[in-house]
C-alpha cells in the first residue's frame, strides 16, 4: 500500500513539476513575446520617425550670388548693401536663410568677386517669387550702380 501511496504521491509531484515547468516556461515565452512585440512597436515607430524627419526635411534650392563692387565704392555702401540685402530675408517670406561672406580662398580663382551671398528657397517657386518680388526689385535698384559685375548659380542641395 505505501507502494501506491509512494507511486501516487511521485504521481502528483511529477505533475506539479511539470506544470510548475509549464508554467515557468510560458511566463517566460510571455516576456520574450512582450518583449519581441515592444521591440517592433519601437522599431516601427522608429522607421516611422526617421521617414517624418525625411519628409519634414525639404529638398533645399539654393541662390549663389557674387559681387565684383567697382573699385571706388566705399566700405560703407558695401555694408549699406550687405545690409539691405540681409533684410531682405525678413521682407520675403519665400526666403528661408541667407547667409554672406568674403572670399578667402588662396587658390586665386575669384576673378575679382569677393562678396559672396547664399539665400536659400524651399523650391523653384519661391525663387521665383523672391526674383520679382518689389523688395528685391528695390534691393536690385539699389547695388546696380555700384557692382562691376556679378554671377548666380542656382543648384539644389544634394547629399
């Protein structure tokens, strides 16, 4: 009789541990599956993410514009110019950074153009705004006489 008493009572314990060991498995196959699951969820809301970033991150069209100012002119209507050409970004909404600097390459490649000016435009249409715009229009006024020469190149911003 202990015999069967032995045999059931192994019996049970064999189907405790078992079950314990089910369970213990299951619990832990549920964390790798929470765990798998959160991880895609981050990952897709990652990818998701950095596609907004890339769709928020317009395509730039930038306006490079050089001045050879003739030799006479002082330096103070260059800084008159410069000036009036900075503030031009705030008068046209279509312009969305403006940036100017001198030359400084040793290279000597300049051919006398040493002022150097970078507007930047969301598109071709804004450009195209900002080039008729009366604003720019007096700006174009206002440097025509004192410019020897200038150049522009216009050129979207690949990377």
């Amino acid at each position: 009789m202990f015999f069967y008493i032995g045999k059931a009572v192994l019996a049970l314990v064999s189907s405790l541990w078992e079950a314990l060991l089910c369970f213990c498995i299951m619990k832990n196959i549920s964390r790798l599956f929470g765990l798998a699951f959160g991880l895609g969820i981050m990952s897709t809301g990652m990818t998701v993410e950095a596609e907004d970033k890339d769709k928020t991150k317009a395509k730039q069209l930038r306006h490079f514009v050089c001045f050879k100012y003739k030799s006479e002119v002082s330096k103070a209507k260059i800084l008159e110019v410069e000036n009036a050409f900075a503030r031009l970004e705030k008068k046209i909404k279509e312009i969305k950074a403006f940036e100017k600097g001198l030359n400084n390459s040793p290279e000597g490649l300049n051919k006398g153009f040493n002022h150097c000016y970078l507007i930047t435009f969301n598109s071709e249409k804004g450009r195209d705004i900002y080039l008729v715009h009366p604003e720019h229009k007096k700006f174009v006024e206002l440097v025509g006489p004192v410019v020897e020469d200038v150049f522009v190149v216009d050129y979207w911003v690949e990377k």
